[in-house]
C-alpha cells in the first residue's frame, strides 16, 4: 500500500537559504462550537416527524441557538425552513436537550447556528457542524491583523538550519483589545521544540487595531508556521479514505456506520491534521452535504499512528483525501 506521507509536495516556499515561514492565518471558530452535545445520549438528533416520515417528505430547518450558560438550554430563533411546521418543531423539541458544556460559566452569551436536514428516502435526521453565529464579525478582525515587524519572517536560526530541524509550529492567538499583543498557546511536536522562540516572539508583535472592545468578545484566531529547509517539502501525499484510515490506532475504539453511497461519493475531504492536542478540521471540497456528517465527525477525531519521524512530517499539515464508494460498519473492540 502506498505510504500516506512525504518528504516531496507540500506547504510553504520560504526563501532561498530558509529564511523561515510565512504564516498561514485561520480564523478560529469559538469554544463552544466544537463541543455542541446533546444531553439525551440517546436522542443525538431531532426525530423525524411521523407523517412526514409515512409521505417521505423532506425537510430542512436552519436555527440560530443562543446560550448563556454551559447548563443552561438555549434560546431558538429559526433562521430558514422548508418542508413544514412538524420539522421546525421537531428542532425545536431536540433544542431543548442541547448544551455547551465546554463553555466558562462566566463567560458571555454565545450564538451557534446549525442545519437540519431530514432525508425521506433513508428516513435519516442529519446535523450540520454547529457555526458560530459571530464569524462574519471575526473575518472582519481578522481582516485588520497586522504584525508590527511588517513582511519579515520569524527568525530561522543559523544553529536550526544547521541541525536540518524543520517542522510546524501552530499557534492559537486570542486578542481582548486593539492595542496588546495576544495571549498565545504554542502547538507542536517535541521535534519542533527548538523553533518555538522565534515564533512566539514573533507573534507578540500581532495587533488587532479594529477590535471594539465591549462590542467584540474574544477573538480567536491561529496561525500555523511551516519552517523547512530549501528545496525540502514535507507531508501528505494525496490519499483515499482506506489508506488514512489504515493508520488510525482508534480505528476499532469508535464506532462508524456509514455508507457513503448515500453521500454523493466519490468526493474529495481536506483535513488539517492537529491530534492529539486539538481536534483535526475536516471540510469537504464543494458544497455542503449534511449525510456527510457522521464520517467528518469521526475524522475530526482521528489520531494518527505512525512512527515519530512520519509524525514530524505530517503534524500541522493539510491532507487531500479521497472517500469512494463503500460501505463501513466499525464497532468498538471488546474490552479484555
């Protein structure tokens, strides 16, 4: 089987000699987003409503979901819907149960709006990735991010180069004010240790001169540094479903049962690989299809097992990945 990684085709050209490395901005979604659950385990999603189910009706209903509290249950304001009242209260009952627990209690009000499709001819209920109301708001801050050492790079050492260490440093930046540098967590390899100096001093000089404070809530957003030597790229190959998956060590810990010829196969996903630390962002190339949901979810999960250096290569790197037409049925392994 071909290997999921490379030492040939990807990121970041930096300059000749290995200057260092442009960033690569990404807005972050809020907190609360990712952590969007259901607190009856055994109702995940809205129940098809009875007589839409018996006359194969289809529906969609778009909500906006507004909490103040990680306990408390949120306030619905229905943004879109068609098919009929019984799908709008059937998301409005299934609303009831959600939660944030994941969300300060002292923090303030979030607003997350999400899709739900109701497909007639599975009789399936799928859910869109929770979408934090406010990002239209945060892709005009991050607009207006600038680093007050202008277009140079972070800072290459001599000693680094020598050494051939290369790698991706991620760095998750929260901003609370116009004028003060952001407070900063550094992600990495342990590989990658010894390039996070530069990257850390660099990203004190970030300000975010059009955030409004008390209009605008926290603004989180991250950058990710690719630092190499030149004419060396590394990373994902171009690869299928089976082959990622086939290195995967929580393969048979968590279930999947799809079939993604009910998803519009074959299709192509984009996963930016950040296990174990934070959970990988994976989003398929086209529109939108909710059906795809449960196999994203369980990507967004993903870890990798593969040995320390293919880890390196790979860790903060975005893979192209091909899903075919096939059935998956992944059960737990039995504890011993």
């Amino acid at each position: 089987m071909r290997t999921i990684w490379s030492f040939v085709g990807v990121v970041l050209v930096a300059a000749a000699g290995a200057a260092g490395a442009q960033p690569v901005l990404r807005v972050e979604s809020s907190v609360a987003s990712g952590c969007l659950t259901a607190s009856d385990p055994d109702s995940p999603e809205p129940e098809y409503p009875f007589v839409e189910y018996k006359l194969n009706t289809a529906g969609r209903v778009l909500v906006e979901l507004r909490f103040a509290g990680p306990a408390l249950r949120p306030a619905v304001e229905v943004i879109e819907n068609s098919g009929g009242a019984a799908f709008v209260n059937a998301v409005k009952d299934h609303a009831k149960t959600l939660r944030v627990p994941c969300m300060a209690a002292d923090a303030e009000p979030v607003s997350l709006r999400r899709h739900y499709v109701f497909t007639p001819l599975s009789q399936q209920v799928n859910s869109g990735p929770a979408e934090d109301a406010g990002a239209a708001r945060r892709m005009q801050l991050a607009a207006c991010l600038v680093n007050q050492n202008g277009p140079a790079m972070p800072n290459y050492s001599a000693a680094a180069q020598r050494q051939a260490l290369q790698g991706r440093v991620i760095a998750q930046m929260s901003f609370t004010a116009p004028d003060k540098p952001p407070v900063v967590q550094l992600l990495h390899r342990p590989y990658a240790q010894d390039l996070t100096a530069a990257v850390a001093a660099w990203i004190q000089n970030y300000r975010l001169p059009c955030f409004v404070p008390g209009q605008d809530t926290v603004m989180q957003t991250s950058a990710l540094f690719t630092f190499r030597l030149d004419k060396d790229v590394f990373g994902f190959r171009p690869l299928t479903l089976t082959q990622f998956m086939a290195s995967t060590p929580n393969l048979g810990l968590r279930p999947l049962v799809v079939d993604t010829n009910t998803m519009g196969c074959p299709f192509a996903l984009r996963l930016w690989y950040r296990q174990p630390a934070l959970r990988n962002i994976v989003s398929t190339v086209g529109p939108y299809v909710a059906a795809r949901e449960p196999l994203l979810d369980w990507l967004r999960g993903a870890s990798l097992e593969l040995k320390s250096a293919m880890l390196d290569s790979v860790y903060g790197d975005t893979a192209d990945i091909t899903v075919p037409c096939v059935k998956l049925n992944i059960q737990p392994k039995e504890k011993l």
